[in-house]
C-alpha cells in the first residue's frame, strides 16, 4: 500500500502540471536523487504511470516517484487520497519529500507538487529505471500475462506480487483478484490451466477496474473491515469461511472453499470455480 490503483489515481490527478514551468524545486536528500535541483526551469510535458511508479516527464529528464508503503501525493494543494489506509492520517510539513513549485501558480496553491511520506520509505529518482517491471497490472493482455508467469516454480500469490512478473499489484489487490477468480493463493504456478489464467486475466481487468473506479485498492470485497472481522465468505453459492494467514511472508486473506483453482486442493464443486460476490457484497461499478 499504494499500489497501483493508487498510482494511478494520482497520475490522473497530476494532469494539470503539464505544460508549466518548474520553478523550484525542494527535496529530502535522504531519499532523492540530488540531481533533482537541475530541473529548475524545464517544462513539464506529460504524466505518466507504469505499475506503482509515477513519472513526470520533462522537456529535460524525467522525475520519477515511487511511494513506499505510506507515500502520497498532492497536487495544487488538493489531495485525491485524502488518507492511506494502513498509514497516518496526519500530513506534517516535515514530511514532505519533495515539493515543486511551477507557474503559472493556479489560485492560492504556492506547492504545485509534492510527496508526503512519514515513513520515509519512498524515493525520486531522476529517469528511472523501468526496465526490470514486468507489463502494467491495468493494460495486461492475456498473452502477456501467460508470458510472464510460465515458468515459474513459485506459488501463485508470490508470482503476483513479483513486479518483475505484474508491475503494480500489491498484496490487498492480489487477494481480491485471486478471490474473484477462484485460485488459491498458494496454489503452484505451475499447476495452472489455461482456463485459470484466463480467469485470472479476467479477474485483473474487472475488478481492478471496479475498484479504481471507487478509489483505490481498499475498495475491494475483502476490503479492510472484512479482512478483520473475516467471517463467512461473501462469494455467491459458497458455504466457507475466510481466513487469514501468511503466505510468502504476506498477510493473506482467502477462502479455502472456493479458491481451489490450479491444483491446491480443498473442497471442490463442480460450480466453485470463478464464483462472483454476492449483491451485499459486490462493490458497485
């Protein structure tokens, strides 16, 4: 958390940068490429996202955020996340990492950018490196996706949360796909059927569209309140209960009922398989 659902939310956000000047810009050393100071006077041309990673792209080099666990970004004073979930609701000036300053200056708002981030877990770089992220969590096709997990010898959750395999899903977007589609989390890549990835695939397009659409990756069924009350599974048809327990060293929350796609087991009917929240469940699109 962010993912990049949020990423993306904020990359939406950032639009009205483009086409102003960068007129100063300020930065926590700690965690910045100091080479940042160089950007003074270039020209913002666009805003871009690729998985949990948000670029700036200049008429110089590009500025590129990643948000850690508990960054966020506000642009003209406005905040399109107001809070993190599983982060501070506070926003102290101390903890901003960057801030940038652009003209023309819209209405009151002297701070055009900046990344809040308490837990200083984040970084901006200069021209970031994409080259080791797998293809975009939100503009994955099929194919791409059987690419980039065939051969793989690891379990299903950890493939996903691999950004070398998916580039932006997170450990809250993995559970609700995974949920959705009917596979176990610890379910072997391998024992994967062409039907389950394309379940899979499936999955990703709808229900990441649903929840980014409703703000984010804590939008889902097993969103933050079921995820600790747990109970019942709310999957249509199904008689299980959830359950939460670590899996690759992430807290993960599944059914064992209905979730027995690629091979992993448990109670199976012939109807479990790709099951969809039930109408008090399912968030609306």
């Amino acid at each position: 958390m962010p993912e990049g659902l949020e990423a993306e939310i904020w990359r939406s956000a950032a639009e009205p940068l483009v086409g102003r000047r960068i007129d100063r810009v300020e930065f926590d050393a700690r965690v910045a490429d100091p080479r940042l100071v160089d950007f003074e006077g270039e020209w913002i041309q666009g805003i871009r996202r690729h998985g949990k990673v948000l670029i700036v792209d200049t008429s110089g080099s590009a500025i590129g955020l990643r948000f850690g666990m508990t960054g966020r970004l506000v642009i003209d004073g406005a905040a399109a996340i107001d809070r993190l979930e599983y982060a501070s609701g506070a926003d102290r000036p101390d903890w901003d990492r960057i801030r940038v300053w652009t003209s023309p200056v819209p209405g009151p708002a002297a701070v055009a950018m900046r990344m809040n981030d308490p837990r200083r877990l984040g970084r901006i770089e200069v021209d970031p490196d994409l080259s080791l992220l797998g293809p975009d969590v939100l503009g994955i096709s099929i194919d791409e996706l059987d690419e980039a997990l065939g051969g793989r010898r690891t379990g299903l959750k950890a493939a996903l949360m691999n950004q070398q395999v998916v580039a932006g899903l997170g450990n809250l977007c993995v559970d609700e796909v995974l949920f959705a589609a009917g596979l176990a989390p610890n379910a072997a890549v391998a024992s994967l059927s062409a039907d389950d990835v394309r379940g899979l695939h499936r999955a990703m397009r709808d229900r990441l569209g649903v929840m980014l659409r409703r703000g984010g990756s804590t939008q889902g069924v097993l969103d933050p309140a079921r995820r600790s009350r747990l109970g019942r599974c709310p999957a249509r048809g199904c008689q299980g209960y959830l359950r939460s327990e670590k899996i690759g060293g992430r807290t993960t929350v599944w059914c064992n009922t209905h979730q027995v796609g690629g091979g992993a087991g448990g109670t199976r009917s012939p109807a479990s398989r790709g099951v969809v929240p039930n109408a008090s469940a399912r968030v609306a699109d």
